[in-house]
C-alpha cells in the first residue's frame, strides 16, 4: 500500500505508530475540529486503520534478521574450533571464550592436582546443514528446480529416456 493521498491521514497514522495517542497524533497531523471528538473517527476510517496496520508490519520487519544477517551468524558457527580459545600452552583462554561465538559452556574444576576445563562448541555441522538448507545446495529433486539446464551426453536414444524419466522423478 503507498501512502495515504490524505496527507494528514498519512500524518495521523506516522504519528500513531510511534505510540502517541489518538488525540495527539490528530492534532501533530493539522487538523483543526475538536481531538477529543474527531480523533477516534480519523484512527477508525478503513483507510487509516489498514495503512496503521502495514506500517507497523514494516516496522516489525527491521526487527527481524535478514538472509544476509543469518547467513553471517551461522558462518561464524560453522568456523568455530576448538583451538581458537586456547593459549600457546594448551589451556583455554578465559577473554577468546568471554568474546567467542559458538562457545556453548566452559566449565573449570578444581582438582587434586590443579583443575580439569570442559568447553563445549557448537556442532560446526548443524550451522552448515542450515546455511545448506538456505540455499537449497542439496535440493532432492534437482530437475526441478527453475532456471537449471543438465547438459548430458547418452549414447542411444534408450538411455536419453532414462534420464528423461529420471529427472522427471519417474522411476527407471
């Protein structure tokens, strides 16, 4: 929907998805008739209600991550190892842990002779099969997926028909 024609409705609706009240939103609009009775009737004209409703679907919209943003985050989990959090020594580096991403937990316990750590990542495979799936890499049914061209070479006319028919999800 584009912006109301209305430019005080229009207004009106910016005004009121920013959460101001009716009787303020009716005024910072310009009109001029009593807030108190006349803006309850502005927020209830269909046309104003629906753009209401589209501007904060929008508004909700920016909250949500985006496929660039999903993509980044699960390519870092993807390329978390365990050796990123270690020292030159072997241990684990308490500040790489504090400022890693896919650190699951770490857990340190005294023991008789010092302490024993645990550090738990993410499966790197499960940010893969994610990011997989995002692009479709491993689509089941290939041949029918738009836009792709399988150039195959056969060597008679009964083997052209089994791929036919195979990329057709026929069986063979």
């Amino acid at each position: 929907m584009a912006p109301l024609t209305n430019v005080r409705q229009e207004i009106f609706c910016l005004q009121a998805i920013q959460g101001k009240p009716d009787i303020e939103s009716y005024t910072l609009a310009g009109y001029k008739g009593d807030p108190a009775k006349c803006a309850s009737k502005v927020r209830h004209r269909p046309a104003v209600k629906a753009r209401i409703l589209e501007l904060q679907e929008l508004a909700a919209d920016e909250e949500i991550m985006q496929l660039k943003e999903r993509k980044l985050r699960l390519s870092r989990l993807g390329r978390v190892e365990i050796g990123h959090y270690m020292d030159g020594n072997g241990y684990y580096d308490q500040t790489k842990i504090a400022e890693g991403q896919g650190v699951v937990s770490f857990k340190r316990t005294p023991t008789l002779y010092g302490f024993s750590e645990e550090l738990k990542i993410h499966d790197p495979l499960g940010p893969i099969k994610e990011l997989n799936a995002i692009d479709q890499v491993y689509d089941e049914n290939p041949g029918q997926k738009a836009g792709i061209i399988f150039n195959v070479n056969v060597i008679n006319s009964e083997a052209a028909d089994l791929v036919r028919r195979a990329l057709a999800g026929e069986g063979t």
